[in-house]
C-alpha cells in the first residue's frame, strides 16, 4: 500500500511572518496527518521553517537545486546545502523551471542525481503544455521526460523519489485534468517504470498537480494510480491545504 502524500509548493511567495502564520495555521489544524506532508517554501526560508516544523510530522522542501555539488556558480544552492538547512525533499523539473529558465531533460536529470546524491528525495515533474496536450501528445513528452531521467540515474533510482504529473495546462489556470484524465496518465507512467522493474512501479508514489483545491481533490486522489498531490495556489491557504491533505487520506481508505 502507498502513503499518500501532499506537497505546498509555494512558489515564490510568503515572508518570515506570513509563513509563521501559514504553518502555524496547518499545524493547528492538522495534529496527525495521516498522509505524508511536505512544505516547499523559497530556499531563504527553509531553515525558519525547519526550525518550526521540527519534532513535527510535516516535512520540508526545496522547489530546486543545482545540479553540481560546489564551486564557481553564482547564485545556486547545492542539494548538500538544502539538506543542511533541514530540507528532505527537492522538487526537480518543475514547469515553471523547464518554461522560464529553460531547463531541459537533460539537465533535469542531473538535478534528478544531484539530489539523490545529496541524501533528497526528488519529486521529479513530468506533464505536457497545453499544445501538446491539444496535438494528442502527452504520452510521448511524458515518456521523453521519464526517459531522460532513467537513462541517467537508472530505475532503482525510482525507489527512491516521488514523480508528479503535472499538464502545464492545468498549474495555476483553475482548470484541473479530469479525474479519468490525471488516472490513465499515472497509469502510463507506472507501467514505463514497471516495465523496467515491476516492484519499483508498483511502490511509486505519483502525485497529480494542476489546480488541486479542496473541492476537487478527493475525486483525483481517489483514482487508484493517483497518490496524492502537488499543490500550488491552494498550499498558500491553511484551510485548503489541510482538506487537500485529509483527502489524500480519506481518498485511499
Ligand atoms: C504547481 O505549482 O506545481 C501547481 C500545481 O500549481 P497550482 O496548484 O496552483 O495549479
């Protein structure tokens, strides 16, 4: 059986005392989760957090990390660094990343092996644009995605990280895959990994994100290849956030 689970990817947005309030918030509500929580804040306040959250069942993430382990890059952070500040967790080849900063497979992929190699679980990202999507070609580019990573760090490396499907139609544009959508994704993606090995794609937690909000999560979470979700707007609303979370639970029961 998979433990459900919840990421917040809070994108590039709180402050020291917004972020108290939000985690206070959920911490309030959410006394024993029983799915796995995992917070991604921006990386500047992964330490704060890490401190509130400690002896605590909510565990923290990063939304990225560079791909090399030291030196002459301006700017980056190092996934030993992230561990360091108490992160366990790295979102890797996020939308938002491969679009705006023009990360390709190949780059992900590296990411993908920096952070396992930092002792992080990558939450690898996969899902088509909206043009892809329309073109009937979201099978290839999410097989394209999943390949670029098992060429590289190989399918026992799936073991070890969580994968979320993502159509970039869907992030922030209040427009959800359907649930028949999202399932039938998510059981293309397990049948690549279980393809190559059928335990490791059997134990592979895959989180559908898209304009998850409390209304409509426990229809996609309780799809049988759905495990939980990524959530973006909504993980910025205490409430929202602790019903998405209890319907990752109640979902699976
Ligand atoms: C995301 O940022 O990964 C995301 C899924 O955003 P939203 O939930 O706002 O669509």
């Amino acid at each position: 059986m998979r433990r459900p689970v919840v990421a917040g990817n809070w994108k590039m947005h709180g402050s020291r005392a917004e972020n108290t309030r939000l985690i206070n918030a959920i911490l309030e509500a959410s006394d024993e989760p029983a799915c796995e929580v995992i917070v991604c804040p921006p990386a500047v306040y992964l330490w704060e957090i890490g401190r509130q959250l400690k002896d605590n069942r909510i565990a923290l993430g990063a939304q990225t990390l560079c791909a090399d382990s030291q030196g002459a890059f301006t700017g980056e952070v190092s996934g030993a660094m992230l561990k360091d500040v108490g992160a366990s967790h790295v979102i890797v080849g996020h939308s938002e990343r491969r679009a705006l900063y023009r990360e390709d497979d190949a780059l992900v992929a590296r990411k993908f092996v920096a952070a396992q190699a930092a002792g992080l679980l990558p939450i690898l990202c996969v899902g088509e644009t909206l043009e892809e999507w329309e073109r009937g070609d979201t099978e290839q580019v999410v097989a394209r995605q999943l390949d670029a990573v098992l060429a590289v760090a190989g399918v026992a490396s799936f073991g070890r990280a969580i994968v979320a499907y993502e159509p970039v139609w869907a992030i922030g544009t209040g427009k959800n895959a359907t649930p028949d959508q999202a399932q039938a994704v998510h059981a293309f993606i397990r049948a690549r990994i279980a393809a190559r090995d059928a335990m490791i794609g059997d134990g592979l937690r895959l989180l559908y994100g898209g304009s998850v909000k409390a209304a409509n999560a426990a229809e996609l979470f309780g799809q049988p290849d759905v495990d939980g979700g990524l959530v973006g707007g909504a993980s910025l609303k205490a409430d929202e956030f602790v019903r998405i979370c209890a319907a990752a639970t109640s979902g699976r029961a």
